[in-house]
C-alpha cells in the first residue's frame, strides 16, 4: 500500500515537471515569435552607419551617404548628380528616428494590406521607396511602393521617416542649387 502511495505521488511528481516545461518551452517558443527581429536598441552609437536612399516616382532620386552622392531625376533627360555630405549629426538623428519606429523590424519588401472586405484607396503615379542600411557591420533593405491611401500605422511611422530624410536633403544648399527637374509623371 504504501509503495503504490509513493508511486502514485512519483506520477504526480512527473505529471506537474511536463506540464511546467511545456508552460516554460510554450512561453519561450512565444518570445521568439513575437519580440522583434533587431531589438530597438540594435543601431550602435558608432560611425558605422551610411545608407541609400533612393525615392519618387520609379525610386529614381537617390542618395548614397557612403559615397556622398545624390542623384535627381530631372524626368526627361538624363539624372544630375551632385556631391552631397551628411554631418555625423544628421546621420545621427536619421539613425535615431529608424531606431524610434523600429525600421529594422520591416519587412524587406513593405505592403499595406487591407483587411478583406474594406475598401481599399489607391493612387497614381505613387512613390516608391528603397532603403539599404548599413549599420555595425549589418545591412538591411527596405522596398516599397506607396500607391495605397488606408491608413495603417507603419506606413504612416515610415513615412515620417521618408519625409525627414527629404526634408535633410532639401535643406542642403547644394540641392537648392539644382535645376527643376523637365517635366513630370502622370
């Protein structure tokens, strides 16, 4: 009697070990789904960090801050190029805003969806954006076409980030020395 009280206290043992490892393997399989890919905090304070940035109709305005280089489209005709620096401080605080939307986190290739049944806007001729990140020895790349209107919240994140960058850009003296560009896209 008393060896079937031991074995069945044993079982009981053995039952509550399994099911405490499945809660544990359970909560660690749910960790590394759902916490990101490149925690926030990824991005180094080092000056290992350039990236290109190509955008507009086509993605065809580039700028590359490794070789120092932007190109316009000018839409007919062929693209300018300019020499184009970005201070350690500007690319600090680009670095600091893809860190503030979790931009590592992306897809490679971003979309908005829509959920079935929603009506979904869409506009032409769209933008089309394409990110190539090199930071601490790591690259990340990022396209995509912005022909969709919902509203959806890392669209609208990466578009604040687009639209810094621009704004970096068009702030620069030797941008505003460039000629308009020669017609448009319909």
């Amino acid at each position: 009697m008393k060896f079937d009280s031991q074995l069945f206290s044993l079982k009981r043992v053995v039952l509550a070990v399994i099911i405490f490892s499945i809660f544990i393997l359970a909560g660690f399989f749910a960790l590394m789904y759902f916490l990101p890919i490149f925690p926030p905090s990824s991005f180094s304070n080092g000056s290992d960090f350039n990236f290109i940035f190509r955008y507009g109709v086509g993605a065809k305005n580039e700028l590359n801050t490794a070789t120092e280089i932007y190109t316009k489209d000018m839409v007919i005709g062929s693209p300018v190029r300019i020499k184009m620096r970005f201070s350690q401080g500007e690319l600090d605080s680009i670095r600091q805003k893809m860190q503030e939307i979790g931009f590592l986190n992306y897809p490679n290739v971003f979309k908005v969806s829509t959920p079935f049944g929603v009506i979904m806007g869409a506009h032409t001729p769209y933008d089309s954006y394409y990110f190539k990140v090199v930071y601490d020895g790591k690259t990340k790349e990022l396209f995509w076409d912005d022909e969709i209107d919902n509203t959806n919240m890392q669209a609208d994140k990466l578009r604040e980030l687009i639209q810094y960058i621009r704004k970096v850009i068009e702030s620069k003296e030797e941008y505003r020395k460039l000629p308009e560009s020669r017609g448009g896209y319909m």
